[in-house]
C-alpha cells in the first residue's frame, strides 16, 4: 500500500528522504472527520488523510503523487487549482465553499481553508487543504428555506461584533425587495423601512437585548413596502451567543407578515363599535319603551281603581235600598226580582273588588306582612269557608293530613285569598260534572333560598289543552268559559299568581282535557318558625 506523505505534519518520508512529523498529529488527522490534503508546487498531491479517502471512495495509492486533473478530472480541478496557486504565492487563510462530486457520482458541499507551509533544503512549498463536509448543513438551510418560504416567514442574523447581516429571500419579499435588487451591503438598511411611529419602540426592544435583560423578545411592529403601503409584522428577537460579560454577539430574528390579521382585527374592532353603538341605542330605546309601558301600566291601574271606587259607592247605595226592600213585605214575584237584583249587585261588587286588587297589585301599592304561617290551620279555615259551596254543587272537597311542621314565610291574608281563588275555581269549574277537589301539602326540597313547602289543589274538572294554558294568567281571558254560563271576571288567577310571586313564591299549573287540572302553588318555608307559628282559623 502506498505511503501517505505529509510533510512536516507526519512521521511518513518527506521529499528530503528525512523522518519528520509527529505520531500523535497523525493519529489525530487520520481519525479527523474534516478531510486534508496536501499539494506540492507542482500540484501533485503529497498528502491525504483517511476522510479525503472516504471522501473519493478511492485508497490512497491512486491519489499521492498524483495531479488533482488526474484524480478528480479537468472540470473538478480547475476551480481548486486557482486557490492553490494563491495559496502558494503567499495570500494567508483562504476560505472558500466548494461543490465537489463524491466516488457515486453525488455532489458533496465543503467548506474549505486553504494554508501554505514552507520547509525542507532546499526549502519547499507545500499548500494544504482543510475541508468540512457541510452537505447534510446545506441540505437542512435547503429544507428549512423550503418551508419558511412555503409559511412566509422571514429569517435574518446579525452579528454585532462584524457588523454582517444575513436574511432570507423571504424577508426581502416582505418588504417588496429581490435579491437582485437589493445587494449585500444595503440590507443592514432593511431597519430604516420601520414606520416612523415605531423605530423608538423597536430601539427599545434590541436595548434590552444589548443590556442582557432578555434573551426573546417578541413584538409587533410596522414597516413601509417598496411601494409605499404598510406591512403589519409579528418579529420574535433572539440572542444566539453572548461574550463573557453578557453582551450580546450574534442576533436572530424571525419575522411573519400580519398585515391580514391586523385587517381582521381592524374590522373586527369597528364591527364591535358598531355593535356596542346599536345596542346602546337600543338599550335606550328599551328603557324609554319601558318607561313609556310603566307609565302606561299606571295610568291604567289609576284609571281601573279611581272608576271602581267611583262605581262602588252607587253600588253600596243600590245593595242597601236591595236590602231594604227584602226586609218589606211583597209579592213573590217582586221577591224574586229582589233577590236576583241583589245577587247580580253582589257580583258587579265582587268584580270592583278584584279590579281594585289587580290595579293595586300592578302598582305595587300592597304592604305585605311576612310571617310565619302553618298551613294546616289555613288549609282548615278555606275548606270551612268552601265546604258549603262544594256540597251545593256536589263537589268532593277534602284535604288530605297536613304536615304539622309545614310552616311557610308568607303574608297570611293574601295567601289564603290565593288559596281560597285556586279552591274556589277548581269547585266552580266541577259543578257540570260531579268531582273532586283534594288539598295536599307535601315538602318540595331545596329552593334558591333555601327550604320550601308545596301547596297543591287539584281536581277532576274539564281541563285544558297547551292554547289555553299559555294563555291562563293573562287578565280578563276566561279561555272560552263566559259563554259557559259560570260567573267569573277573568282576573282571579293573574292576582293569585303575583300575588304569590310577590311573597318569593311560583305558581305551576299542568293539564289534561277531559282529566283535570293540578295547581302547585310553592313558597318558602319559614326559617325556625318555632311552636307558636300563627293559626288563624275562621
């Protein structure tokens, strides 16, 4: 096997027929993963080392002593063979990024130094080669502007201590630049494209990279276009190496054109303004419709409750002379007359009544007072006062044992015309069919503020369809029954449910036709109510 000379640098022959070099630098540069070579001045190679020979896919008895046009082929040779011959006329530390082409055929990027030594006697020159493979570098720098390329994403190094700036083809796009057109040299100008609002701003950002208070700094931040218009970008600032005391020497930057998002947020925030202004406007036209309801709403409950008051006085005077004439002696049929003038008196009053309850009710003039009521006691005194009104049209009317803890917080007087409203109703609506009327009381768990009792009146009446349902609570609607030939001014429930829902109650109603109807009127139960809760019985 052929000798690999190295002058100088191993212990193999020199040119002089001395041993020279050292065992341990050769051990070193053969097991190096950079590749040498050495040419003396006629070019014939003196030295190879084993990653030159991995390199060429070739030993090194077909390359030492050989010219590099017979190693590598004219077109391979003739751009080294320059560098050689400047390396031996004396120009120090030569750099240069070659294209090679390995044993296969396959192109092989080296980052190559070229140096000259001179020794021997007479004295000789002898130009070495130190190359880097950086093939698997390129590729990945391909790679990696392939994709940032394909996102849009501008790169670009600075280095402080050189003052050498690199970017990518991207970042130069950006701002509407070639390459072509926008040499090496000009485009450390590339920050004198900031916008005048925000070149400060961005002096700060690289202070605090300078003063070492940040290693990543992200912004945002706007810059002219070649043509004039503004571009929108998102840059993320980072320090790649620092010297010793901290300072920053190598600068990277990533930089991405937000110019749409920034339209997007721009419509975005004028589509809000615009959203925020509207409703607005319709808050206050809500609030001038509701004024202009309440006072509507007053005007009619003032109105409701000054004609009852003025309707009840002549009527207590015509209920009176009724009375009277009861008490006289006359004939039967002007009796009968009598009475049916008073019981038609008697339900024009009843009907006042409720008006003036409804229009109270409305207005918020009634002052309840909360206490603690047991409902046992009160569901005695109703069926007491009802009893005879369900016997009279052959009603069952029973309420089934009541809890005797069953107390709630409500205002006794109006809870028992609720309740007496909803018993009244189930009765006079089973007088056509001979039925049933059951009170029960049951516990209802938790409510929003705490503990609650359910009062439930049900019956075996005619019942009602979802139409007539929804339509239940509204004022002056009997859903059909005036032409049923029952009395009754429409109004009932609707003062029964605010009633209720003014003592922090709810009023529930289910239905079937033909069935029934179940009322479950809920309240809160009475907090610590004690032995001594009030009972009012008739």
């Amino acid at each position: 096997m052929a000798q690999r000379r190295a002058p100088d640098i191993s212990a193999q022959a020199t040119p002089d027929g001395r041993q020279a070099g050292d065992e341990q630098l050769r051990a070193m540069l053969e097991s190096h993963p950079s590749w040498v070579c050495g040419v003396d001045e006629a070019m014939r190679y003196v030295y190879v080392n084993a990653s030159f020979c991995r390199l060429l896919e070739r030993p090194a008895e077909e390359i030492i002593g050989r010219t590099a046009d017979e190693v590598l082929g004219m077109r391979q040779s003739a751009s080294r063979w320059d560098m050689l011959r400047r390396s031996l006329a004396g120009e120090p530390d030569l750099w240069a990024e070659r294209v090679g082409v390995d044993g296969e055929g396959r192109d092989r990027v080296s980052w190559v130094r070229y140096h000259c030594v001179e020794y021997g006697t007479p004295p000789r020159k002898y130009a070495y080669s130190f190359g880097f493979d950086i093939t698997e570098l390129r590729q990945a720098q391909q790679r990696v502007s392939a994709v940032t390329q394909g996102v849009g994403v501008g790169l670009w190094e600075y280095s402080l201590a050189s003052g050498a700036f690199e970017c990518n083809e991207v970042l130069l796009a950006l701002l509407g630049h070639a390459g072509s057109d926008l040499p090496e040299g000009r485009r450390r100008g590339l920050g004198a494209r900031l916008d005048a609002r925000d070149q400060e701003r961005y002096r700060q950002r690289l202070a605090h990279l300078h003063e070492g208070t940040v290693s990543d700094e992200v912004g945002t931040f706007r810059a002219i276009h070649k043509d004039g218009h503004t571009v929108w970008f998102e840059e993320r600032l980072r320090v790649l190496a620092r010297d010793a005391q901290g300072r920053p020497l190598r600068v990277a930057g990533v930089v991405q054109d937000i110019s749409r998002l920034k339209a997007r947020e721009h419509e975005l925030e004028t589509l809000n303004r615009e959203l925020e202004s509207r409703i607005a406007q319709r808050t206050q036209a809500l609030a001038l419709a509701k004024q202009e309801a309440e006072r509507a709403n007053a005007a009619k409950s003032e109105f409701l409750s000054t004609m009852s008051h003025e309707l009840r006085t002549p009527l207590n005077a015509i209920l009176g002379f009724g009375q009277l004439l009861a008490l006289s002696a006359l004939p039967a049929q002007a009796a009968g007359q009598v009475q049916q003038m008073m019981r038609a008196g008697q339900q024009l009053l009843t009907l006042i009544d409720e008006i003036l309850d409804l229009a109270a009710v409305e207005s918020g003039r009634i002052a309840l007072r909360f206490e603690a009521v047991a409902l046992a006691a009160l569901v005695e005194e109703c069926c007491g006062m009802l009893r005879p009104a369900a016997q009279a049209a052959g009603v069952v009317l029973e309420a089934q044992d009541i809890p005797a803890d069953a107390v709630v917080r409500a205002d006794y007087a109006r809870l028992r015309q609720a309740l007496l409203n909803l018993v009244a109703n189930a009765i006079k609506y089973n007088a056509a069919r001979p039925g049933r009327v059951r009170i029960r009381v049951e516990h209802s768990g938790p409510q929003a503020a705490g503990e609650a009792w359910r009062l439930q009146v049900s019956d075996t009446g005619r019942g009602m369809d979802a139409q007539q349902l929804a339509r239940l609570f509204e004022p002056f609607d009997r859903l059909g029954a005036e032409r049923s030939g029952i009395p009754g001014s429409g109004i009932g429930l609707t003062i029964t449910k605010r009633l209720v829902e003014m003592m922090d109650g709810s009023i529930e109603v289910s239905s079937t036709p033909g069935v029934g109807s179940v009322f479950d009127l809920c309240l809160p139960a009475a907090i610590n109510p004690g032995p001594d809760a009030p009972v009012r019985a008739a």
